[in-house]
C-alpha cells in the first residue's frame, strides 16, 4: 500500500469516527501532494456539507467529478447539499445519474425517494424506497421511510408491516418506535401504540414527541390523568411546545378543568398563532361556556388558517344556528354539505355527525350515514379487535336473567333522563337484571337520587378509562348494553369499540345512525324510520309499537300557573310557541312564523330565551319581515315543574324543521298544549310526527312547510277546532299508551329477548318488528 493510501484510509477513519477537523487536515494534505486526488476532493467537499458550507461542499465535489465522472458516489453526495440548500431538481438530478452509473446503489434510490416525499410525490417516492429495498433488504432507513410514505397515504396496514421491519433491523431506533406508534394509533391499536411510546422513551427519556404522542395515545384510551403527566413531562423538556399545550388542554376539558383548558389554548396560540386545531378546540370550550361571539371568532380564524377544516366549518355553523345569525347560513351549510360529499376532502378532521344531523338545511339518510362514517374512519378509531367480552351465559332458555346496562352521561338532571327514569323502574326484574353506567356529573339532584335507586347495579365510570369501564362493564356480565348517547354532547362511544356486550344497541338520546359496527342494532318506530331506509344505517332496525321514545309518566307539573303577565304574555292575545333549543330554529320556518303573526292580529310568539344573542337576532330578522320585535316573548330557563306549567298559557307549540322538537314536543303535549309538526325524509324531522301518531293526532302532522302555514293559521282562527284538538289531546295522553311507560318496557324487552335469542343462535344482527 503506497503512502498516499495509508493516509486516505487514516483520513476516512477520523471522518468516520465524526473527526471532522482531523479528517479536513489530513484531505488537505494529500491534496498538496496530488491535486487531482478525486476521492479527497470528494469527501472534503462532505465534511463541508456537513459543517453547513453548502455552497463550498457542491464546489468541491463537483471538481471530483469532473475528475472522475463515473463514481456514482460522488453524483449521489453531491445531492446532499443541493437538497440542503433547497435547489431540489439539481438534487433529484444527482440522484438519478447515481443509479443510472449504479442501478443497485440502495442509499441513492433512498436519497431520491426522500426527495420525492418531500415534493409531494408519494407514489415516486414509494417506487424508489420499494427499489432501494429490492437491491438491499436489510435497509432499514428505507423500511422507516417507506412506511412513513405509506402511513401519509393512509395505508396504515403496509406502513406498520414497514415499521416493524426496520425496527427488526434497528430495535435501537427510537424515531423508528414513536413513527411505528404513530400508525399504529391512527390505525386504532392503542394499546401497542402506547407501547411502542413507552419503548421509545425507554431508549430515550428526554424524547418530547414520543412522550406527547403517549399521551394522545393514553387519552384517546381515557387515561386522562397519565395523559396529563405525558404532557406535562413534553413541556417540562420542551417549555414552547405547541403541539402539546393544546393536547393538555384537549385533556383539561374532558377533564373539566376549563379554565386552565382556555388558558393552555391560548398559550399555544402564543406560540403557533397558525396552530387551527387549537383554534377550533379554544372556540369549543368557549361555546360551551356560552361565550359564543369569542367561540365565532375561532372557528372562522381556524378556517383563514386552514380552508379545508371540515370541524371548524361544521362547528361554526352549529354556533351560528345557537345565534340565530343567518347572514351567510345557506352558503356555509352547503360548503358542510359538500365537505361530507367530498370526503370531507379526506382531512382528518371531518364533520360532526351531530353538527351535520342537525345542520338547518336537510339532509338525507344517506348523507347523514356517510357523515358518521368519516367521523368513525378518523376520530373515533377506537381499539380493534374483540375488546374485553363477557362470558357467554348459554342461551336465553338456559338463563335466569338477561342482564341490561344503560351506558350515558346523562344520568343527572337532562332531558334524557327525564324519558326514561320510569322505564328503568318498570322493567320486569324477574327476567331482567338492570345496570346504569354514568359517565356524566352527579349533580345531586332529585333525578340523579332516583335512577341510581332505580338500576339494580348503579356504576359511576366518569373518571376511569375507556379500557376500566369497559372491563366493569364486561365483569357485571352484561348481555345488551344500550347506547343512549350517539354523537351527542361528552359521548365517549370508545366504549362501545372495546365491545364489552355481546349485543350493543343505539337508543334513544341520538336520532341517527352511528356508522359503525360498533354498535348492532337501533330502536326505532315505524314512522320514524321506515323500514326503507335500512341501507341508510349501520344499525339494524328494530321497530317497535307506537313510538319508539319512552316517556315519564311522574314527570311533574307545578299546580301554579303563573300569569300572562308574569310571563309577559298580552291577556287577550294567540300565543303561539316553541321551547326549541335557538340553533333548531331555521330562516325558512322562522318567516312562516312572522307570516302568521301578520295575519292574526294581536298574536305573539313565545320562544325559549337561550343565549343573550338570541333575543337581539330574532328581533331584527321579525323587524326585517314586518313584525314588531315586541310581539316575540323570550322565555327563561325554569325548573322542570315551573317550565311545564308555563305551557298551559300557550295555544299552539310550533315545531322546527328539519329538526323537530323531541324532549321538547314531549313537554308540550304533557303539559296539554297542542303541538303542530312538519315532518321530513329522516329521523330527526319526524320525531314529533311520531308522538302525535301514537297520540291519535296524526292531522297535526304536515308534509310541507305550505301545509304547516295553511294548517296553524286555521288553529289560530278557530278557536272550536282547537279546543277539539287540546281535549282530545288531554283524553288520548292518559289512554294512548305515549305516557304508559311499563307498556313501553313490555315492548322494548321483547326487542331484547329477540336481539339475544338472535344472538345466542350463531345468527348475525338482523332487522325485526316488536309486535
């Protein structure tokens, strides 16, 4: 070996070892000796590119090629800092000269696929990665970076395969772990996401991502509290960290802790003023502390920033109906529409189902299940496989008791639970052992004391894991556990994706489908889901008799009538009404109100207060269409008993459309007001149409909003007709059956036995009739 070899081999040895100094010395030296040394020429030129002299390092390396053109190493290094300096066609064109001078050189087609990644060309990047592994196998950069490309596509299944061959090939690699725990929870593995977390931070504790992304992982499971500490541990290394401050705050919310949820938000937002997501999570803590101007001013920031984000839109349309604001309602409701048409234009963050089920221009069925699917396909996702499953008890005719859980937040004092506190006392404890499982607040109320009282087994799984309330859930061996949440406000239908019953029904507190496998079958009735519509739900219908919504016979009715005047209601006047929630109340139903108020003369409309914008929004749009903004009358929030009573001073409850009253119409008519409806094509615009069917009022069901006009301005002028109607309706509520909650439980058990019996047979779900 000649002198000038030993030295270069020296020099590559220091520059192996990172001497970057020494190695440049010892190049230099053999440079003196034979300028036209291309190898030190080189590799000088790669010492520059990696002390950041790019610009000196292409010089360099560039005369070693013109001192030897075929050395595919010195193409491919010269890319390295072309790409540095972010001339990348010059890059890629090094590149490809490297594999045309040496087709089985692995690290160039690596190099070009990396490149192509970054230009967002996914499928050329996957080809060259796919290449690189072809001529070497062992590459373990590539199998990373391959399924990295593949997880950006969305081919979550090839992605995770890719990750755990690389980290075969390098089980060091704590990048490799937290990119392989970052498809695995995209792809609902929660559990082995986590553990991929957990190793990574095993082999590197100061490793910030990973211990935020645990923390997404551990909250996404409901460990909110060891959720919390991963985020706290990110910040605590990495004080400006954005990406983690709103992952707390999203933490402190469903935790409750709201006011340090806004105070973290908005110190992200110090930080990242661009950062939509925690626009959007800001102005949804925001409106639900009714701070709904603030809450606005979010949700259309997060859409400057980010057009695309199909939450923020669907949410700042939601708020806008709370508001009453309709300037620019028509035009963002069919951007909603069209996102969930398009996919939602495959953004992760897709359209509530809830949000667009109850959107003020109508939907169809199809629309609606479309919706809830992209919703389940990216936010839900919660964990595959079984989950934990009870043990199977043998068939109904082997069983003593079928076992029934309730799972909802909403066991306190909400609409909910004022329909179905009855139906849990009158179940048949003979066949039927009853469990209630809360994940809401204990407000300490009267109806809280009662349906604790009322479940045989009451459990409160508010601050446990989604994992823990599945297991009690699966450890009380329940059979059929019943949904009453959907998509409704603090759902947490992760539950239901562990599958700890055999058999999981959606009922009652959602008027859609879920879009899920996750849950077997829906409770419905025949008008409000005819059975036509199965293609349009992931459920399995069940129609049961009359309507499908169970009421509370002992809700109470304050014996005090308060006064028109203490109501602020004219003595003499038509009082036409509705206790709507503002956002169901639509620019189209709202100007056949105004139509009636013009043509009955001395008539008031009586609507339920809601939020302080309300009152100022609806008076301007009455001014708008001719009608005094005094003849609308606010209501305040009243307790239960008082509110019901109020409702004796009314003469004709209006129901909104496309969402109709449902808790609401359920007052109405138990109060003896009598109630008029439009109904639509889907579940959430014929829920009052059901009530009155079952009520034998069915001619106060309209099909269009000209019928609807026709109909109540006929109720307003003669006053023989309504009253026929209110008598009838005080006859047929004790007599129909609508208010004989232990009838509906004979019903609604029989729905269970069938859906068990179909079970234990080794059938699949399928529809049925409760006759």
């Amino acid at each position: 070996m000649s002198v000038n070899s030993e030295t270069f081999a020296q020099a590559m040895e220091h520059h192996q070892a990172g001497r970057l100094q020494a190695a440049e010395q010892i190049y230099r030296q053999i440079l003196a000796a034979e300028p036209h040394h291309a190898g030190a020429w080189h590799l000088l030129g790669l010492i520059a590119h990696q002390v950041g002299r790019h610009q000196l390092a292409i010089e360099y390396i560039e005369y070693a090629i013109r001192l030897s053109p075929g050395v595919a190493a010195f193409h491919s290094n010269l890319g390295l800092p072309y790409r540095a300096l972010g001339r990348l066609d010059e890059a890629a064109a090094c590149w490809r000269r490297a594999v045309e001078l040496q087709p089985d050189y692995a690290e160039a087609h690596g190099n070009l696929g990396n490149l192509l990644r970054e230009q967002c060309r996914p499928d050329e990047a996957i080809a060259c990665y796919r290449r690189a592994l072809e001529v070497q196998p062992d590459f373990a950069t590539a199998h990373k970076n391959l399924g990295d490309t593949l997880r950006q596509k969305g081919l979550l299944d090839e992605a995770v395969a890719c990750y755990r061959r690389a980290l075969q090939l390098r089980p060091d690699d704590a990048d490799g772990y937290n990119e392989c725990g970052t498809a695995l929870g995209e792809r609902g593995e929660l559990a082995d996401a986590a553990a991929c977390f957990r190793r990574a931070l095993s082999l590197k504790p100061d490793y910030t991502e990973a211990h935020n992304n645990l923390g997404i992982t551990l909250r996404r499971q409901g460990d909110l509290d060891e959720a919390v500490a991963c985020y706290r541990r990110a910040l605590e290394l990495k004080p400006d960290y954005a990406e983690a401050l709103n992952n707390l705050a999203v933490a402190w919310s469903y935790q409750g802790r709201r006011v340090e949820a806004v105070a973290c938000y908005r110190r992200a937002l110090e930080l990242k003023p661009d950062h939509a997501e925690a626009l959007n999570n800001l102005g949804n803590v925001l409106r639900d502390d009714e701070k709904l101007d603030e809450a606005l001013a979010c949700y259309r920031r997060a859409l400057q920033l980010k057009p695309d984000y199909a939450t923020a839109l669907g949410s700042l349309v939601h708020t806008l109906q709370h508001l009453c604001c309709w300037e620019e309602l028509d035009v963002l409701c069919q951007r909603v529409i069209e996102a969930v048409a398009g996919d939602a234009g495959g953004s992760a963050f897709p359209v509530s189902p809830f949000a667009f089920l109850t959107l003020a221009a109508a939907t169809t069925a199809e629309q609606q299940l479309r919706c809830a699917r992209q919703w389940v396909d990216r936010q839900l996702k919660a964990a595959r496989g079984p989950g934990p499953q009870p043990a199977r008890h043998g068939t109904p005719g082997l069983k003593s008791k079928t076992t029934i859980g309730y799972l909802s937040a909403d066991f306190h004092s909400h609409a909910t639970a004022w329909l179905i506190a009855e139906l849990i006392e009158k179940h048949d404890r003979d066949r039927f052992t009853v469990c209630g499982y809360s994940y809401g607040p204990d407000d300490g109320s009267p109806m809280r004391r009662r349906l604790v009282s009322a479940f045989d087994r009451f459990s409160d799984v508010k601050d446990v894991s989604t994992a823990e309330a599945a297991r009690r859930i699966s450890a009380d061996g329940v059979d059929i556990l019943v949904d009453l949440k959907g998509y409704t406000k603090d759902s947490r239908p992760q539950i239901l994706s562990l599958r700890p019953a055999p058999v999981q029904v959606n009922y009652l507190g959602y008027p859609g489908t879920m879009g899920a496998a996750l849950v077997d079958y829906i409770v419905v009735d025949d008008f409000v889901v005819p059975r036509q519509q199965q293609p349009f739900f992931a459920e399995k219908l069940v129609h049961v008799p009359g309507c499908y919504q169970v009421n509370d016979s002992h809700r109470e009715i304050s014996p005090h009538t308060p006064s028109r005047a203490e109501c602020g209601l004219p003595e003499e006047a038509f009082v036409f009404c509705c206790f709507n929630n503002s956002y169901k109340t639509t620019p189209e139903v709202f100007g056949v109100w105004m139509e009636l108020l013009n043509a009955v003369p001395r008539s008031v409309l009586w609507l339920f207060e809601g939020n302080r914008f309300v009152t100022a929004n609806l008076s301007r749009e009455a001014r708008s269409r001719g009608v005094a903004p005094e003849r609308l009358v606010f209501a305040p929030r009243k307790p239960l008993p008082e509110h019901l009573a109020r409702h004796r001073l009314a003469d004709l409850f209006l129901d909104t459309f496309p969402v109709n009253a449902h808790t609401t119409a359920s007052d109405a008519l138990w109060a003896g007001c009598p109630l008029l409806t439009m109904a639509g094509e889907t579940f959430v615009s014929r829920v009052a149409g059901s009530l009155l069917r079952t009520l034998g009022l069915s001619e106060l069901v309209t099909r269009s909003l000209d019928e609807y006009r026709a109909l109540a301005l006929r109720l307003a002028r003669d006053v023989d007709l309504l009253g026929q109607l209110r008598a009838r309706l005080e006859a047929n509520r004790r007599t129909s059956g609508l208010f004989d909650a232990g009838q509906f439980a004979r019903h609604l058990e029989k729905a269970y036995v069938t859906m068990w019996e179909i079970h234990a047979s080794g059938e699949k779900p399928r529809a049925f009739t409760v006759t």
